[in-house]
C-alpha cells in the first residue's frame, strides 16, 4: 500500500513494508521524504558547474550521481545548505552552519574527495565521461526509490 | 540501476576510506529463552517474559530465521531491514552467529551501489545473518550507540558485541572481516 502526500515543500510517500517473518506478519510504515524539485534542479545546476569547473566527472551511473544530488537538494530543504548526505551527524542543524561538510566540502575542495561519488577524477574506476546531468536522468534513475 | 550489472564486472574495488576496529559491549535488557535446545545457552543469563525464540531449520532447507517478541525475523540468505526496537533482540538471539549491519542512508550514493552486492553476501553466506539499518531521524539512538560517520558504515558482530567496522563501500575490505570473524 502506498499513500503519495504532496505538500507546500515536501512530498512524502508513506509505503507499508510486510515484515520478513516467518511467524505473523507485520506491517511497519515508512515515510520517505522527497526533496523539493527546485531545489534538485539548483543542486543539480551546481553540480554540472562545479564538475567543470574542478575538472571532475560523474559517476559512470548516473544513477549514483542522482541520488547524490536529491541528498543535497534534501539537506538544503531542511537545513538550508547542502549538508554531505553521506555522513552521519549528531547534529545537523550545527554542522550545516559550521560549513566544513556542506558541499562542495572541505576534503573536496582540498584534495578533489568526494565520498559520494559526486565528483570523481578522470582516473577513479567509476569516473564516465559526463559532466551533464538532466533532470529527466535524475527522475528516471531515482523514480523506483 | 546500471551499475548493479557494471559493478560486478568491475569486480570487487575499494570505493572509500579506513578501516577500524572498534569493539563495543552491550548489556541488552531484553532477554532471549531459546526453545530449540541444540541453540540454548548453557545458562539461564537470557530469560525473560518477553523472551525471543529461535528458530531453526538449518540442516534441511538452509534456512535459519531468528525471531523476537517484536515481530521481526532475521532469515539467512537475505538482507533484513532492522531499527532501533529489532536490531538488539536479533543481534542477542544470532547465538554464535555472525552479523552484519550495513547502515545505509536515503540518499547516499556508495550505499546503493554497495546494496546489491551486499545481498549477494547474504545469499553466499548462510551462517552469517545480514541486516541493514535506514540511519534516520528515527534510529538515531541506534546509530549513536553503533557510532557512524561515514556512511555507509558496516558494523560486523558477534556474541552481541561489535567486533569490526568497515567504513565506506569497500566490499573487498568488507568480505575480508566477514571471512576472518565467521571463522573465528
């Protein structure tokens, strides 16, 4: 069972999940939260530019490079900046204002890190040949989570 | 997603960071009675009224399903979903089973590449159990107690206590502390 709730700044699905049990079964529900679409497309306007501009590439699966970008565009709905989504943090509200892991974070701009994948050097095994992504690729890629 | 078929063929390579060792107690108030006997703990230590069973089937249909209280199952040959109110009783009624925790976000990127690999593990190995942890708002506890900074972060255990970390998707580093720890 799926139930879609569109709201002024979210979009939430709330999906029922049957439990894997062998006993009785068990439904549990879970929201996920999607980001704003104005604020996928301006993670995703930034992320072309800063790909070019750090002389970076996408993913070779843009899918990867999708949910990287509704992660960014997600902390920037809740946070109002673009708090790295693959790290884990006692407080967002407080890293977010102190900067080091908004993105582009400091590993990256110092030493062109990225753990999400986001931005990868040309010889990163996972490094395609784009710096492009559409919102459609993003869409597509991100439609089935 | 296309890299699910591409990251096999680019074989198992390290995609993130370091890796530690960080072994953390737990004194579960939950309480387990095992009513298969060949699982039982030699001591009464877990007993309680809401007490978990275990379950086994394993010489006949390779299938172990660990179940508690709480309605959740842990069945080898695939990835669990577990939270903050599941994981412990699963981890306490594993017995002298390995565990594995991936603990994942939404919208991290190395953790989706990792997912279908990691499932693959689960169905290779059998006598390890395999679950996954959504590190949100609402299993924050959880993940504080686990400790996690990068994500994804696979916490590997066994007899309730957490025994290795992987941090980042790193499926070579990851399969090599699952052989050493279910060997052990």
């Amino acid at each position: 069972m799926t139930l879609q709730l569109q709201a002024p700044s979210f979009a939430a699905t709330i999906s029922s999940l049957a439990s894997p049990s062998l006993t009785r079964s068990t439904r549990r529900f879970v929201i996920r939260v999607e980001p704003t679409e104005k604020s996928v497309e301006i993670m995703r306007k930034f992320s072309e530019q800063y790909a070019r501009k750090s002389g970076t590439y996408f993913c070779v699966d843009k899918g990867v490079t999708s949910v990287v970008i509704k992660g960014l565009a997600d902390h920037k709905d809740s946070l109002g900046a673009p708090l790295c989504p693959c790290r884990h943090y006692d407080d967002k509200q407080a890293e977010a204002g102190q900067g080091f892991w908004n993105c582009p974070c400091v590993p990256m701009r110092e030493r062109k890190e990225c753990h999400c994948m986001l931005f990868l050097t040309p010889e990163n095994d996972f490094a395609g040949k784009e710096q492009i992504i559409t919102m459609e690729e993003i869409r597509e890629s991100t439609a089935n989570m | 997603m296309a890299l699910l078929q591409s990251a096999a063929t680019l074989s198992h390579r390290s995609i993130c960071c370091s890796t530690t060792s960080s072994p953390i107690t737990h004194s579960s108030s939950s309480s387990l009675t095992a009513s298969a006997s060949n699982w039982a703990p030699s001591n009464n230590k877990y007993r309680n009224k809401n007490a978990a069973q275990l379950v086994g089937f394993v010489r006949r249909n390779k299938s172990f399903a660990v179940s508690s209280s709480l309605d959740t199952a842990a069945t080898v040959g695939q990835v669990t979903e577990v939270d903050k109110d599941t994981f412990w009783p699963i981890v306490n009624a594993a017995g002298d089973k390995t565990v594995v925790l991936d603990m994942y976000t939404q919208w991290c990127g190395p953790c989706k590449i990792i997912a279908p690999k990691y499932q693959e593990l689960s169905q290779k190995y059998d006598d390890v159990i395999f679950l996954k942890l959504d590190c949100n708002q609402e299993n924050k506890p959880l993940a504080k107690e686990l400790g996690i900074r990068v994500v994804p972060t696979f916490k590997i255990l066994k007899h309730d206590k957490v025994v290795k970390e992987i941090t980042g998707a790193k499926f070579d580093d990851l399969v090599a502390a699952i052989e050493t720890v279910r060997t052990s």
